[in-house]
C-alpha cells in the first residue's frame, strides 16, 4: 500500500462549495487503469482527473476522467480543475504569472488550452471539438413521462443528439427548476438508445447577462444529475446558434451559461463561438476554479 497526493476542486466558481467538484490527481504515474477508476469510485464525484505523461508528441500532456462507474472520452470541469491545479503549483512551467498554451491529449482528440494565471486567479479556456447534430427526433412521450412534466412545457421543435447526448428546450425557468427524473425510467430510456445523458436547457435565466440555464442527467454513467457540465455548452452554443438565438458578430460570439442552482451549486460558464460563412467553426469553454481540500489517499498499489 501507498499514498498519493489528490486533490478536490470546485470548477466554474471563485466560491469554494459552488460550481462543480472534480477531483485531481496529477502527482502519481503510472497509476493503472484499475486504480483510477477505485480512485474515482473513492472520491464518489461526477468525475475524478488524472493528468498523465502524453503519448503521442504533438501533445503536452494526457488527462483521463474517470466517473464513480466509468472512463469518459471527455469532461469538461474536470479539465478546468485540473489545469487551475497544475497552475497553482506552478507545474509545466507556470510559476510566474501569465498566459500558457497546451495541447492536451485525451480520447476525443488532442484539444487546445488556455491557461490566464493572474494574481489571485486563474482562468482556463478549453477548446472543443464541434458536435455532430442528429436533428429531429421525437421522444417527447416518453419524456414526460420520466421527467413528470406537462407536454406544453417543451418547445416546438424537436430535441436533438449531440456527442451521444440527448438535448431538450423547455419554455420555462420554473419548469426546469421543478423537474424531478425518475431515475429508474431515465437509465432505461439512455441505455435502449445508446445514450450517456440528457441535457434540459431554457434560454429564461437567472442573471440578466447570461443566455440559457441547463441541468444535466446521466444515471447510466453514474452521475443522476452533474452540477456544471462544461462539455454540455460546446453542445448548447451549436444549438443556440441553429435556433436563432445567437448571431455570429464579427464572426465570434461570447455568452455565459448557467448550471446547479437548483442544487444550491450555482456555476456559470464562459462559451466563445467563432463562425465562417455563418456557420460555427469552434467552441471554446471557460472558467475560474478553488481548491477546497488538498490532502492523501491510501491506495492499493
């Protein structure tokens, strides 16, 4: 047996115990497969992130994100904790105060990030792959049902999947913040489609100067409902576009997202869109993150 140095940070908020908590490992190689995900059922977050030595040299560095239950191609606020960690001990260069680039391997691709290190605080953007959008689908019947809303609650046109994930537009704020899933129908609906979450969205906020408030669901993968999901608005920018509720402005667009105020967990989310010819060419998401608890786990290694 042995310990290593974790870490849990909370990613999209400057508050500790908002926004969303990630765990990071970034101190302890050669961990096997085995080991992170016991890690990550330990630490019993939405996603645990291990930072590993890349293996493919156009890259800086590799990260892996493990749920309590499984490995995810991709996590958006696990990747902001991690990168405000390795900034806070000045780790792949980032000892002084500064803007840093990498480009980060994971299972989705190799993928640009930003590091603004200020003092007193850090900001990371992390750039995403565009989505493929399978548009118009109809599961709304079955959506009420699991989601116990009226079927006028939802807006007209039809929901969309998005990198595996099902995304759906209700009307209203107070709908969205009373939704109660019924788990049980939720995993069975995900797994007979294939599906690893559902994403509910609305364009009412509570902050005049953000532009859609989301909660996510993805009981599959061990995660009834994620606190902040980062990946989710790469996703909901694409949308917003199609649905006309953002224009490209000289080509770039940048808005805020909200997530987890309906679990007393409010984080807001920063999204740029660049466009060509109108039409989306890149996705980038943002945010500040805390550390709340630094400290060493027993492991069996």
């Amino acid at each position: 047996m042995r310990k290593i140095k974790i870490k849990t940070v909370d990613a999209f908020t400057l508050t500790p115990h908002l926004g969303n908590p990630a765990g990071v490992v970034h101190s302890e190689p050669n961990l096997s497969v085995q080991t992170m995900q016991k890690i990550a059922g330990e630490m019993n977050l939405s996603e645990t992130a291990f930072v590993c030595k890349s293996t493919k040299p156009e890259a800086d560095l590799m990260i892996r994100w493990f749920t309590p239950t499984s490995e995810v191609s991709l996590c958006g606020h696990a990747t902001i904790a991690s990168f405000h960690s390795l900034a806070q001990d000045g780790l792949f260069g980032m000892k002084n105060p500064g803007e840093y680039k990498f480009k980060l391997e994971t299972a989705s691709g190799i993928l640009p990030v930003e590091v603004i290190k200020e003092d007193g605080r850090i900001t990371v953007w992390f750039g995403l792959k565009l989505p493929e959008i399978d548009e118009g689908i109809q599961p709304k019947v079955e959506l009420v049902r699991i989601l116990d809303i009226n079927p006028g609650e939802f807006e007209n046109h039809a929901a969309d999947i998005c990198d595996n994930n099902l995304y759906v537009q209700v009307k209203r704020l107070h709908t969205l913040f009373n939704i109660k899933p019924n788990f049980n129908s939720m995993a069975y609906f995900l797994e007979s489609r294939n599906l690893d979450g559902i994403c509910l969205f609305t364009t009412e906020t509570v902050d005049r100067d953000s532009k859609v408030h989301s909660r996510f669901f993805a009981p599959t993968i061990g995660i009834k409902e994620d606190p902040v999901t980062g990946s989710a608005h790469g996703p909901l920018a694409v949308l917003l576009h199609q649905y006309g509720y953002i224009r490209d402005i000289d080509n770039f667009y940048e808005f805020q997202g909200e997530q987890g105020d309906v679990l007393g967990r409010k984080g807001r989310v920063r999204v740029r869109v660049e466009f060509s010819d109108k039409k989306p060419l890149s996705v980038t998401i943002g945010g500040n993150a805390v550390t709340v608890l630094e400290g060493e786990m027993l492991i069996n290694e």
